[in-house]
C-alpha cells in the first residue's frame, strides 16, 4: 500500500460508496469519511470496508475537507482528495504509485488529473473539457480553496504534474437528484459571481496552469458575454463544435441540462439578486 491517506466527504451515498472504497483497496494505506449526516447506510458500509469515519456538520465543500485535513490525525507522506461518485482504476492506482515514488523528495508536491464522464450509465467522450482536479498532495502543502463553488486544491509550495490516466466519475443517480443538485449548485455559483465582481474573491495562483486557464476564461471571457444569451452559446459550442452530439440521447440531455440550464439558471439568480439585493444565507448541505 502507499503511504497515503485518501479522504472522502459523505452524505447518503451508499449507492456509491462502496465501489469509491473498493477502487482505492490495496491502494491508499488509510481511509477517512467525513459524514454530514446520513440518513442511510452510508457510514455502516464504510465501516464495514475499513474506513474510519467521522461526523461533522457541513457548511461546504472546501471547509469540510480542510476539517477532515487538520482533525482526523493524518500521518501520511500524501492525501488523496476523492468524491464518493468517483473511482479510480487499476491503470491509474499503478501509474500514481510509479510517480509518488519517484518524486518522494523532491518539489512535486501534487498530481492533476482528468475525469471520463458517465452519465445515465453511458460515458460521455465529447463536448467539451473533462472534469480536471489536482487530487493528490503531500500533506501540509495542500489545502482546498475557501469558496462555494468550483473550489480547487491549492499548494502552498512546489508544483504539481499530470497523470496521463483518468479517474472516473458517475455524476448521476437520477433526474431528480440531478436537478436539485444544480439547483444547489446554482445559487452557489450566484455567490461565487458577486463575490468575484466586488472583490472578495480569493484567486490563488494555481500549481496547475491548465485549472488556472479554466478559471481565468470563466470569468475573463464567459461572465463578459450578454446575461442568458451566454448560456446558449456555450451549449452551441459544446454540443456542435466540440461534438457533443456524437454521445447521443445521454449527451443531448447531459449538455442541455449541464451547459444550457443550469447556466441559464445561474444567469436567472444573479439576475434575481440584482433585483432583490438580499442577504446572502449559507445554502448548507444539500438537501434532498
């Protein structure tokens, strides 16, 4: 096993969590679940594969793994950042272990990585980038950035490489789940917006250039174009120009949902907030 800790935040994933835990067994020499409060079986069956979990209440993503970072007694060279709808395959466990080694000692403190996407069951291959994370680091160079939305690991020193294999993500239970997760997510994202255009945004420079670009053509070029009008534009670019059609039903769905509604229901509550100017609240785990 490496020298490694892999940290997962949970709540009522027990449709996922056991083959997360079974991807990284043999692999990652200790597990941590963070639980927000589960109400099915979820911390059972991740007791039951090894892992040790603990309870803590969510405000978000960044400060709930940055919790399990600084109270879960972590005595690992490296941290492994994995979602419970994520896993990693045989390939890239072996690809990861060969690179670990080799950069033990030196100023490599990170490793990126890029996701194949599956939803309702088929693998999306075109449309646009895949899901990209900096997902292992050595510990205590590595923190996730305080934000609500589109949150990054961030280190403190050194630099970070690619692998060449990909993780995958099974980004969806149902069409229910779906929209109330970007529903969520949304509102989120409305924050994160004003929160850029006044300034109170934290952007780090990233050990990764490739995340850092993604970030700077979100809000250098896509947040420029006309409110609404923008979300058309980027389900014409994904689906048509970077072939998202070639992934039938499943990826006319998945880009109208993903790239046209949802964004359009980003640009309808920043439109809302314009209007109300009300106080943000803290939207919390999400609730379904």
């Amino acid at each position: 096993m490496i020298d490694l800790t892999a940290i997962i935040l949970t709540k009522n994933e027990s449709k996922n969590i056991v083959d997360c835990l079974n991807s990284i067994k043999g692999f990652a020499k200790r597990v941590v679940v963070v639980d927000s409060g589960s109400t099915d079986n979820t911390v059972e069956l991740a007791k039951n594969l090894g892992a040790n979990v603990y309870t803590h209440p969510f405000e978000n993503y960044a400060r709930q793994f940055n919790w399990a970072l600084d109270n879960t007694n972590i005595d690992t060279k490296w941290v492994l950042r994995l979602d419970a709808d994520e896993r990693f395959t045989p390939e890239l466990c072996k690809e990861l272990e060969l690179k670990m080694k080799l950069h033990d000692n030196d100023d490599v403190n990170g490793f990126t990585m890029e996701a194949w996407l599956y939803f309702m069951g088929k693998c999306l291959k075109h449309g646009g980038p895949k899901k990209r994370k900096l997902m292992v680091f050595k510990y205590g160079v590595g923190r996730i950035e305080d934000r609500k939305m589109d949150e990054h690991t961030i280190l403190s020193e050194g630099r970070s490489l690619p692998l060449k294999e990909r993780f995958l993500h099974y980004d969806f239970k149902d069409l229910n789940y779906f929209i109330a997760k970007y529903n969520w997510y949304a509102t989120r994202e409305m924050q994160d917006y004003f929160d850029f255009i006044n300034g109170n945004s934290n952007e780090n420079v990233f050990a990764d250039k490739k995340i850092e670009n993604i970030r700077k053509k979100k809000f250098g070029i896509y947040y420029k174009a006309p409110a609404f009008f923008r979300a058309k534009l980027l389900f014409i670019l994904n689906y048509y120009f970077k072939l998202g059609f070639l992934d039938g039903k499943e990826g006319y769905i998945y880009h109208f949902l993903h790239t046209y509604w949802y964004r359009y229901l980003v640009d309808a509550k920043i439109y809302e907030q314009m209007l109300t100017n009300k106080p943000f609240e803290e939207t919390g785990d999400l609730k379904i």
